[in-house]
C-alpha cells in the first residue's frame, strides 16, 4: 500500500511561483513512476507531469505547463515536488500526484494506482 500526501497549494498573483510537494510511504521510493494531475473546476482530471525513477529520473510534460513546471524528486525524503513558476488563471485547480508502482513514466488517469487527495492551486489575475 502506498500513501500519498500533497502540500504547498495556495492563492498567488499571474506571474507567480508555488512549489507543491507529494510525500510517499509505504513502499520503496525509488521503484515508482509518478506524475501529476490537476482538476479544474467542471472539467476532467488532467495530465500536468510524470517521472520514473526505474527509468532513470526520466521526466515528461504537458504541452500547457512545458517550460514552466518542473517534476523533481528527493529519494532520501520520499517525496516529489512540481516547481510551478510563471502561473496563470488557467493553472488555478486542484492539483494530485499519483503513483505507479510498474513501468515508466505514463500520462492517462487510468495507468496510476494510488493517489492523494489533492491541493488547491489558485492564479489571480
């Protein structure tokens, strides 16, 4: 079983930076591959970022964050981080990390198997 724990959402200006981090237990770190969603209101759960470390720390993104984000981890603490910088209205959701305990980096919902509950990330104009 592995748990997951999302931190550093909150409320930032256009322009601005948060760092949201996703502490894991309950397994070995290092084995997972794990990415991040984000939820906006009235829409669909969507792909913001993914790494692997069985494969080498390899890291993808979503055309819409590419540039801006940056996926990282720190495997002596278990946990993952998203780097948000340059932020936008439409960056505001709730963002989740998710965890894979097999194969690579992946970007649909349904190829993760545990999730947290999620962080509040609002962008003011």
């Amino acid at each position: 079983q592995v748990q997951l724990v999302e931190s550093g959402g909150g409320l930032v200006q256009t322009g601005g930076s948060l760092r949201l981090s996703c502490a894991a237990s309950g397994r070995t770190f290092t084995n997972y591959a794990m990415g991040w969603f984000r939820q906006a209101p009235g829409k669909a759960r969507e792909f913001v970022a993914t790494i692997s470390w069985n494969s080498g720390g390899l890291t993808y993104y979503a055309d819409s964050v590419k540039g801006r984000f940056t996926i990282s981890g720190d495997n002596a603490k278990n946990t993952m981080y998203l780097q948000m910088n340059s932020l936008k209205p439409e960056d505001t959701a709730v963002y989740y990390c998710a965890a894979r305990l097999f194969g690579s980096i992946a970007t649909s919902r349904g190829q993760y198997d545990y999730w947290g509950q999620g962080t509040q990330v609002t962008v003011s104009s």
